[in-house]
C-alpha cells in the first residue's frame, strides 16, 4: 500500500529546521554523527515518543496550547459557510488500528449522505489497517510519524500544508478527547469541524475549537458515536448537544471483503510451509491472536491460560491445527507460547503474513481467541467468527462488529478505562484477564466449532 507522507510543500519548512539545527550545534552537515547528536541537543533525539510520554505532552503542552489557541485564534478560525454541503471530509483517528474499522460505517455514511470526497490522517504504523476495506483512496491519506518528537513536529506542520493543499472544508475528529487532535482539527483550515465535546464533564478540556460538538455517549457501542458526529453534519447548527438522532444496529454493519480463491490457495501454501501434513480438505484451522498493543497492555490474557486452552482445542481431534498470529515483531513472544505447548500440530505463524492478508487467512479458518486488539475487529470484514476477551475494556462499548462471542469476567473494577482517563488505568495485576478460565473460553470455542 502506497501511503501519502510529508507533503512535498513542506521541502522548504524541513529544510529551514534543520539548518536551525546545525547552526545551533555548530556542525558540518556532512557529518551525521554530530548532526545526530545536535538533534539529541535540541531534545529530539532523546525524546523518543512511547504511550506514556505522548499521553504527558498530550496533557501538559496540549491543554495550554488549546486555550492559547482559543483565545487568540478563535475569531480567525472559519465558520460553515450557510447552505454549502460538505465536499472534503477529512477523518483523524490516529492511535488504534481497530478504530479504523469501527469507524468505516461513520466513513460510509458520509459518503452516502454528502457523496463527498474521503481524506484520513492516522499515525504512520496504523496506517495498513485502511487497506482492508479501501473506503479512503490511498492517495487521500496522510500519515504522521510518531517515533520521536522530531518527526512528529516535522510532519505535522507537513500535515498543515496538506490539508490547505487539498482543500478539506469539514474535519471530524474521532478522537476521545485529545488535545493533539484538536489541535490538528482546529489549524486545519476546515470551516466545518466536528468532534466529541465535554459539556460538563470535568477534566477533559480542550478548547471551543468545534463547530459541531458531539455528545460522547459511553452507553453506546463507539461505532454509533462515530456514526453521531455524521449526523451531525446534516442537523441545525443550533442544536445542543448533538445528535439527538436514533442510530440502530443497521447503520454500524461493517461490508464484507472478497476474497480471492487464489488469495486462499497462496495463503494454504504459506501454512503447508510450516506444516507439510497441511490438507485443507480435512484439516480445521483456528487462530490464536495473544497480542495486545502496548497503549493498554492490561488488555492480555496469560500465556499461560492461552497455553492451557491450545491444547485442549488440539486434543479435540487430530484434524485441528492450530496457527498463532501476529506481527514479525510478536514472533518470538509466539515462540515462548508455541514452546510451552509442545505440539506438531501449533504452528507459530507470527510474521508470515501482511496485514492486508488476513482476510486470506481468516477465510480458511474455523474462529480465532483473541484479545481485544486489532485483529478482533480486523475478522469483522469476514464471516470468521471471533472469541474476544475483554477485562480494562468493555465489548458494550469496543465489541467487534463481526460475528462471534466476547467475554468478560464482569469483575466490580471493570471496565477500568474510559474516556474519562484517557484509557490509563492504575491496574498492574489485572486480574479480570485471569478470571476469564481457559474453560469458559473452551466453551465458547467449542460452541461456535459446532455452528
């Protein structure tokens, strides 16, 4: 997939930077060593951008940088023009992959009401997840660099030209609450600006940037909130708070992709690699996904009760082969799980696959176990049903929009994060992920095996 970064309007602006940049360290240009130790002297190269890190800038720079901007910039931001339909919709998701699924009936709604050209903005990593359903032409999507706080500046001033360049008129933020992202809503030249608004909430300030404030509402499935700032779009500008519209279960179903019958065979022959005994006439296949991003590492079940689980889906019968998912970079922690269990019949299929190719391989399996992360919602653009566990996080509220089971201990402290907390929990021993036995997630398993 071929992703949009940094405009080429922006030559000039990087350009000037790093001539700020050696002329403040007083180095040559050829010499790479010191120009990467000048960066470290400005703080760019020390301040390599981790989850805690973004959520404290996002906090402490983003809070005041949002009332400056208020004060001074709020009479300059532009209003909605009277009568004049959105043409240019710009999305900002940035920070979840799965996000980007759940917010594709919001994305087709808008199309479908406005018939309006489709822009995204997403962090650079992330960006793979809008190629499963391509509702955003390639060539409409930016992506930003967040791997340290030099390349977030540099493209996000690139960002600001792009979006001018382009000539998005309306931005909705699917954001909860960002402060960054409003931000980037806000300086983005659209006269139309949608996104969630705290109203009376404590705590969740981030300026009166919006012309459409959004009420979140934590009692309805994400899918529905993202559906609301569209409908939005379409009512009074008056209406406080908006959007007092009904969203049923209709308008939050996530489209189908075709999958190729070769796409099926090239994916049998990938798995026949690793188990030469592959037959996929008599073999059934269930998938593993026991991975979680590091925004809420909380989220993982133990090893140890994904372990226990393994085998008794390979003790069912000798037809079940059993695949363990995730990225090249998840491979050695399948590894440390496919040891534990010591079995012909698991294969560690970390890594082996783009992330575009997961509809291949979830076209030939049975179900997979996953944890509430990408995947889990990936699976929703096939009929591949899902076992989804759930503990810091509520399905009520992230459940996977496709077919399948999701559990939760239901435990007194759960669900611990919100938008409330900016998904931070407290939790270091979470316990509602252990709760969840390896005997009830069988029983799942095996009812959906007998579907």
């Amino acid at each position: 997939m071929t992703i949009q970064s940094a405009s080429p309007d922006c030559i000039g602006i990087r350009a000037g930077l790093w001539s700020i940049v050696n002329s403040c360290a007083k180095v040559p240009r050829e010499s790479r060593h010191l120009e990467k130790k000048a960066r470290a002297l400005l703080g760019f190269e020390l301040l390599t951008m981790n989850v805690d890190l973004m959520r404290w800038i996002d906090r402490w720079t983003g809070v005041p940088l949002c009332f400056l901007l208020t004060l001074f910039g709020r009479p300059f931001l532009r209003r909605p023009p009277a009568g004049e339909k959105p043409r240019r919709i710009l999305f900002v998701e940035l920070s979840e992959m799965g996000s980007t699924i759940l917010a594709d009936p919001a994305m087709r709604k808008a199309r479908q009401l406005f018939d309006a050209d489709l822009y995204f903005v997403i962090f650079r990593r992330n960006a793979a997840s809008l190629a499963f359903l391509r509702t955003v032409p390639e060539a409409n999507v930016y992506t930003i660099r967040e791997n340290s706080l030099f390349t977030l500046a540099i493209d996000t001033l690139g960002f600001l030209a792009w979006t001018r360049r382009m000539g998005i008129d309306t931005v909705v933020d699917l954001e909860l609450f960002s402060r960054f992202t409003a931000l980037l809503t806000g300086l983005c030249g659209a006269a139309r600006r949608v996104g969630f608004y705290r109203f009376h909430n404590e705590g969740l300030y981030r300026g009166e940037l919006l012309t459409h404030r959004v009420a979140y509402n934590p009692h309805i499935h994400i899918s529905k909130n993202f559906v609301a700032l569209i409908h939005s779009l379409s009512g009074p500008l008056d209406e406080v708070p908006f959007s007092k519209s009904f969203i049923g279960d209709e308008e939050t179903v996530i489209t189908q992709v075709a999958v190729t019958e070769k796409a099926q065979r090239d994916m049998c022959e990938r798995i026949a690699l690793l188990f030469p005994e592959y037959d996929r006439t008599r073999h059934r296949i269930v998938l593993i996904n026991p991975n979680a991003s590091d925004l809420l590492p909380q989220r993982r079940w133990p090893h140890a009760h994904f372990a226990a689980l393994t085998r008794r889906i390979l003790d069912l019968s000798d037809d079940m082969l059993v695949l363990i998912t995730g990225s090249p970079d998840e491979a050695a922690e399948a590894d440390q799980l496919k040891a534990m269990v010591d079995h012909p019949r698991l294969i560690n299929f970390a890594g082996r696959q783009l992330l575009t190719e997961l509809p291949a391989l979830y076209a030939l399996a049975e179900l997979m176990v996953s944890n509430d992360s990408g995947p889990g919602h990936f699976a929703a653009v096939t009929a591949m049903p899902v076992v989804s566990l759930f503990g810091p996080e509520t399905p009520a509220l992230y459940g996977p929009l496709g077919k399948g089971i999701a559990l939760t201990a239901g435990l007194a402290c759960s669900p611990c994060v919100s938008a409330a907390n900016h998904r931070k929990t407290a939790c270091q021993d979470p316990l509602c992920m252990r709760a969840l036995t390896p005997d009830r997630v069988f029983a799942s398993v095996q009812s959906l095996l007998r579907r």
